[in-house]
C-alpha cells in the first residue's frame, strides 16, 4: 500500500488524517492474466492502482479487438467515463499479466472527497491527468505515422512492452500485425 501512497503524495500530500480514511477504504485484489476488470454494459464501480501488472483497455471484435489503452503498474486505471456516470462501459479492461490492484467502490470515493480536505484536489488531478493521456493519444493518431506511434511507446516503456502482444500493440497503433512487423524490421 506504501506505492500508492507515495504515488498520492506526487500529486498533492495528504494529513494523516485524511489518508487513514482513505486507506480504510482500499481493498487489495489480486488478478490472474486474462481476468477481467470490466466488460461491455456493466457499470464501472471501482478506481483501481495498480501495484503490478499491465492491463489493455479494448473493444472486442470478431477478428481483431481494437484495443485503445494500456496502463502499467503506479497508474490508476478505472472505465472512467462509466465510473463517474455510473453508466454502463462501452469497452472492456483486461489483465495482460498478473497483477495486483488496490480498489476504492465509487461510493467509498465520494466519501473521501466530502470528508477530507486533499481528496478533491487529488481527485481533479487525477481526472486533468487522464483527459492529458487521452488528448496526447488523440493527437498522436491524427498527427503521428503508425512507425512513430510504436517509436513513442517503445521509448516509454521499452522492457514492458516486451509483455504485451503485439497483435495488441498493433491495434493500439492502428496498423495491421503484418505491418508491424514491417515497421520493426524497418527500425532494426
């Protein structure tokens, strides 16, 4: 629990006071690869930090999902959209690893933003960050090439993307897995 705590206190410090209720409401689960987080139509209940692992957010197709997102361990990762709806998703998460999550029910969140003095700020945070990260992938993919695209992931996260397979990689970059494979030999 001591890495999601550092992680808050990045973003704004919390008193003891109001990390002791937030805590109190954190749950630990422990996932298997392939398990999932949520699917289509049901409503996003949890904001889940990732200790360990990798997930994929994708839309399931009969031949190839189109996978838009990956988070990796030190990230939050929620259906957000559902999640602060409380709507049905129009996506589903996966596991890609093993992983290991702490996760707070929308209900107990809403408490710790009423209750404490830094969950709001800590919360518009959070949600200024993931409209950044979803801005920069929206831009990434009208003004990047595909080989570019897969550049910048590979530059980010270089040794977990040695976990993820690449026919997901592909369709996060928009490409075929053949092309892919071009582009890698092309960078090789």
């Amino acid at each position: 629990m001591e890495e999601i705590k550092t992680f808050i206190d990045s973003i704004h410090p919390m008193s003891d006071s109001d990390w002791e209720l937030f805590s109190s409401k954190l749950h630990k689960e422990q996932l298997n690869k392939n398990s999932n987080l949520i699917k289509i139509g049901e409503v996003e209940n949890y904001l889940s930090f990732i200790s360990e692992g990798i997930v994929r957010f994708y839309i399931p197709q009969a031949e190839n999902d189109l996978t838009f997102g990956f988070l990796f361990e030190n990230q939050f990762v929620t259906a957000y959209d559902s999640f602060i709806t409380q709507s049905p998703s129009h996506y589903q998460i996966e596991t890609l690893t093993k992983t290991t999550l702490w996760r707070i029910s929308f209900k107990d969140l809403q408490e710790v933003y009423k209750e404490t003095t830094s969950g709001n700020i800590i919360g518009r945070r959070m949600a200024e960050n993931m409209f950044l990260i979803k801005s920069k992938r929206e831009i990434s993919l009208l003004n990047k090439t595909a080989e570019e695209r897969y550049l910048d992931l590979f530059l980010e996260r270089p040794k977990l993307l040695k976990q993820i397979p690449l026919k997901y990689i592909a369709s996060y970059i928009g490409v075929t897995p053949q092309a892919l494979s071009r582009i890698r030999k092309r960078i090789i």
